[in-house]
C-alpha cells in the first residue's frame, strides 16, 4: 500500500472520532423516525407500539448523553494534543475554513446532546432517563423549571442544532471527497490509516492519556451519582412542586359564600388537580385543564360542609404530545365514548388534628359509583390558605384500562389556594 506524505490522527482521536461521528450520524434518522411515530400513534397505526416508541426515545437519550461524555474527553484530548497539520497544497481559505468547520463541530458535539438533556429536564412530562434502559444508570436533569415556555425553546434549540449539525455534516464530508479523490492528497489517511494508504505517524506522542481517561469516568460516575440523589432521593420531594405547572384551568370556579374557609376566594391561578400515573415503569404526572368545584367549608362546622367537583377528563394533559394522544383512549382515561367526566361529591368531613382532614365521598366515573376517601390539610398563614391533599383511583374499578403500558392506580392530587376575601375578618 503506498505511503502517504502526512501524518496521522493519534489512535485516541481516531478511536473518539469515530464513535461520535457514527453515534451522531445514528440519531439523525432516529430522530426523524420518533417524529414520524409520533404522528402514527396519533393516527392509530397498529405498526407503531407505545412500548416501541419508549424504547426508542430512551435509547436516543442514551444515546446522545453518551455522546456528551464522550465529546468532553475528544475536547480535553484535542487540546492536550495537536492533529496533523493540512496538506500543503490546500490554499489559504480553504485551510480557514477546515478550522473553523472543526470549530464548529467542537461546539456541537456538546451544544447539541446538552441542548436534548436540557429538553428532557424540562419537559412537563417526567420520565426518568436510565442509560440504556438499564436501572442502575440513572441520569440527572438539570436544574430547569418545567414550563411550557422552557420545554418549547430548548426543543428548537436542540432541533435547529441538529439541522446545523446535518449541514456541516455534508459539507465536511463533501470536502473531504474533493480532497481525496481530486486533490490526491490522501487525506482521508489521515483518520483511517491503512485504509487509504500508510502514513507518517502522529506529530507527537499521545500525551495525558491518563487524565482523560480520568475525566471521561469520572464525568460518567459523577452524572450516574447525580441522577441516583436526583431519582432515589429527591423524587418525593420533587413528585409534585418540579413538575407539572400548578397553573390553573382556565375554566375552574370554586363557589360558596365561605369557601374554604368562610369569607375567603380562591386563587385559581394557583389551584390546580394533578394525576399521577406509571408509565412504562417510571412515574408520570400531568393535569386536568378544566374542572368546577362548589365548595362550602367552616372548619367550626364541618357538619354544613359541602363539596362537588367535576373534571372533565378529555382536558388531561402530561406535556408530552405522544402521551396526550393516548390519554383519551382506552389505556388512559377512556373519555371518547364516556365524555361526561368524574364527579366526585363529599358526604362527610372530619377533622384529624394539626391541620388535617378526611372527606368520605363518592366518585362516578362512566356511571359507575365507588366510594372514595381524601385525606387533606389545611393551612393557613395570614391572608392565605393551602389546602393540599391526595387520594389513589383504580380505573380497573370503573371499567376502565387494559393490559397497556399506563398503570392501572391513578394518584388524584388537589391544591387549592385561597385569599382572604375584603372585608373578611
């Protein structure tokens, strides 16, 4: 095999090259195919899973975190060793833009995977990330509100870095080709030696293997200790406040001249009734967007209390359009054929002390009847009053779910929030 007159990648850089470069090139079809999926399940397309399309959504996050790990040890690699210097017979520009093209790529190579971790951070919908579907790799998120707004700007952020990352991608390799098969340069030696031709061996020798062999596990063992504290320890805490938005629906009153307690009005921008389900084994929460409730509640007289709520199960929403799809239907809330909603309506209220409280009360759901009990507290600090509480559902007991991937129980979580009223003593 001939001799080619330039020197070569280090085999580190090689050996990082190229299984960025295959991973990224991996994900830009797997992206496109999630999309398309999406729109299948939404369709009804029975070649379309929900556990398949699971599955594949988290190998892409995978995927892409692995790609950031590995990207910060192709980084503090570069920078530690030099590549091989151009071919001589390449002219001034096209040196200027080979450098600013790696540049870029250098950018992105983080830029992107960490845009996709900040989208999956900030999604409504909460979906613990396993490396590989593998329960013990946990990953973090990172520390982002989930809104609406955040999960809508860092998904156009990751999308336009990946239509960026694809451009750069054809004009790299479209240089490269021109280089290499009408240049003659041999420059495509310089990453696969062997292949197309021998070369000289790298301009120095590999230095700081150690330290980035160091960096690339101790950035893996530092993000899989994160996300165990993140899953195991923080998810009780986190199960409701960094979630879902507590922002209320648009369409919720809650009446009654002492409502909650006598001579106070509730905040409906704060108020909020959440569902909390399992979902292809990771814990799910979402929201119902539209729900009335008439409330009469004196705390010196629980024996007058009263309460109806009504939720309109078609407005449940989990922030994920795949999910919100599905919820309608017979694995989630069944509402197409049932669209009368849930009742639930209180028949007596006692006190437990130190704030706390029970309703016994009957849910309907689908003209089926089941007693339910919701245990809830109340505070209140001055001129405001909490009322948080939480209750389980079984859809089995109403005639509702199937062998699919949401699980049968449904936490059912309340929070209502209360001023005083003016005037009000």
């Amino acid at each position: 095999m001939n001799r080619v007159d330039t020197h070569r990648y280090t085999r580190v850089a090689i050996a990082l090259h190229w299984a960025i470069a295959i991973a990224i090139l991996a994900q830009i079809p797997v992206g496109i195919w999630m999309s398309n999926a999406q729109d299948a399940l939404r369709r009804g397309d029975a070649g379309v899973s929900q556990e398949m399309v699971f599955t594949v959504f988290q190998l892409h996050k995978s995927v892409g975190l692995t790609v950031l790990v590995l990207s910060v040890a192709r980084l503090a690699w570069r920078l530690m060793n030099p590549p091989p210097p151009l071919p001589d017979g390449m002219a001034g520009w096209e040196k200027a833009a080979a450098h600013a093209v790696h540049a870029a790529f250098y950018v992105l190579i983080i830029a992107i995977p960490l845009a996709g971790w900040a989208v999956v951070s900030s999604s409504r919908l909460v979906i613990d990330t396993h490396l590989f579907l593998q329960d013990w790799l946990p990953w973090p998120n990172l520390p982002i509100a989930r809104t609406e707004a955040n999960e809508a700007a860092t998904k156009t952020v990751h999308q336009w870095l990946a239509y960026l990352a694809g451009g750069l991608v054809v004009v790299h390799v479209g240089a490269a080709l021109k280089h290499q098969i009408l240049a003659g340069d041999g420059i495509f030696a310089r990453m696969l030696p062997g292949v197309f031709g021998r070369t000289r061996g790298p301009v120095s020798a590999g230095r700081g293997g150690v330290l980035v062999a160091g960096l690339l596990v101790s950035t893996l063992a530092g993000g899989l200790a994160w996300g165990y504290v993140d899953h195991v320890g923080g998810a009780a805490a986190n199960a409701v406040s960094a979630t879902v938005p507590s922002a209320a629906a648009p369409n919720a009153k809650i009446g009654g001249e002492s409502a909650i307690p006598s001579g106070w009005v509730v905040n409906r921008a704060e108020s909020a009734i959440r569902f909390v389900f399992n979902y292809s084994g990771d814990e799910t929460i979402g929201r119902f967007d539209t729900w009335t409730a008439d409330i009469d509640f004196d705390r010196d007289n629980l024996g007058a209390a009263k309460a109806v709520v009504h939720i309109d199960t078609r407005s449940a929403v989990s922030g994920d359009d795949f999910l919100d799809s599905e919820l309608p239907g017979g694995d989630g809330f069944d509402t197409k054929g049932h669209p009368e909603g849930a009742t639930f309506e209180a028949a007596a209220f006692r006190a437990l002390g130190d704030g706390g409280y029970e309703i016994d009360g009957r849910l309907t759901i689908r003209n089926v009847t089941r007693p339910v009990t919701l245990p809830f507290t109340l505070a209140v600090d001055g001129d405001e009053a909490r009322a948080t509480g939480q209750t389980v559902v079984r859809r089995s007991d109403f005639g509702i779910g199937g062998d699919g991937v949401v699980g049968d129980e449904i936490r059912v979580e309340i929070v209502v929030v209360a001023r005083r009223a003016a005037g009000a003593g």
